[in-house]
C-alpha cells in the first residue's frame, strides 16, 4: 500500500516538475517572441520535447500561456500582500508598493511581459482575463496600503479606490513609455512622480515620501 502510495507521489511530483519546465520554457519564449507569436512547437524545441508531451499537459496552447501567467501574476499578488502588511508607518508600505509596481530597469522581464499581454490582450480574450485579474490585484493593493493610513489617520483621502485607480492608470502610462524610451524617462523620474501623485492622494507633503531610492 505505501508502496503504490509512494508510487504514485513520485509520478506526481514528476509531472508537476515537467509542468514547471515547460512554464519557465514558455516565459522565456514569449519574452523572446511575444505571446501572439509563440508556437507550442516553439516551446516544444525550447525544452526539446515533443509538442505530445506538452499537449499532454496543457490541452491548448492558451492553456499554457494562462497558466505561465498565472503563476507570475500568484508571485506578484504574494508579494504585494506582505508589503502592505509589512511593518513601518502607511507611508513607507505605500512607498514600498509603489517602487515594487514600478520596473527595475527597462529590461525587466515581468514588465516586458505584461506590456506584451497588453497587446496581445486585445485580441485575445484569455489574456484579457488574466490581465484584469493583475490590474484588479494591483490597484486592490494600493487600495489597501491607503486604507490602512486612513484608518490610522495617517493619510487624508475620501476614496480610497479612486486614488488607487488614478495611481494605477497613471504609472501603467508612464512605465510603458520608460520601457520604449529610457532616454526620455529615467526611472528615477519616474518614481518621482509616483510619490509626487501619491502625496497629492493621501494629503501629505511630498517631504512626507523617501527623497530618492
């Protein structure tokens, strides 16, 4: 019996590896080709496997790609999670929101991929679906950071909401034209005008956020 059993975790934990395989392959063959461009034989060559194999995994080649942005979009949601639980005053968990949403570099990989779903997304409806999902977790994210000031009577705003969609709207703008044209925005910049429109959001000085960093 606990042989079976134990036979049967190992084909598990088997498959769930190849699942893991074959998702960090398609991240890496989107970011290279796009997702409207990329093939499952592409991914199939990428991993060199059959395209079977794969097709025994995900049924379609729409199933792959929503599952490899699922898991990035999980990953996200996790970690804006314990930035807004994290320790500090609200407007150091505000500030550490806002600096995570925005790219590191230019070549940030989570962010040429979202920009490319973007794209992809208006005519595809399953990427539309799993890109409301992101903007939803995103902009529930600041909601929340900015709640928790309110309620300690650290930030003044009558609505929450609608700042975090502001916020939100304002950065995606920016942050797409910071990845096509670094020359012209800097992300230092960038982030200055994040705190900038969040100071002007929650009713504090822009003193109130980090000078730089």
């Amino acid at each position: 019996m606990r042989s079976a059993e134990g036979a049967r975790g190992s084909r598990a934990d088997q498959a769930d590896q190849r699942r893991a395989e074959l998702l960090d392959a398609a991240r890496r063959v989107v970011l290279e080709r796009g997702i409207s461009s990329t093939r499952v034989a592409d991914i199939a060559k990428a991993t060199n496997v059959s395209g079977g194999l794969i097709h025994y995994h995900f049924a379609t080649k729409d199933d792959l790609i929503t599952a490899m942005l699922r898991v990035t979009i999980d990953d996200e949601v996790t970690r804006l999670g314990e930035l807004v639980r994290g320790s500090g005053p609200a407007v150091e968990r505000l500030d550490r929101v806002l600096r995570y949403y925005i790219p590191r570099s230019r070549t940030d990989q989570s962010w040429i991929l979202w920009i490319d779903a973007f794209a992809a997304g208006l005519r595809e409806a399953v990427v539309q679906k799993i890109l409301l999902e992101l903007e939803t977790a995103w902009i529930g994210a600041v909601e929340q950071a900015i709640q928790a000031g309110v309620d300690t009577g650290e930030f003044t705003c009558d609505d929450p909401r609608g700042a975090a969609e502001r916020l939100d709207g304002m950065l995606d703008g920016l942050i797409i034209r910071y990845t096509l044209h670094p020359l012209v925005l800097s992300r230092a910049r960038l982030l200055e005008h994040a705190r900038v429109a969040a100071s002007h959001e929650v009713g504090l000085p822009r003193s109130a956020f980090p000078a730089a960093g």
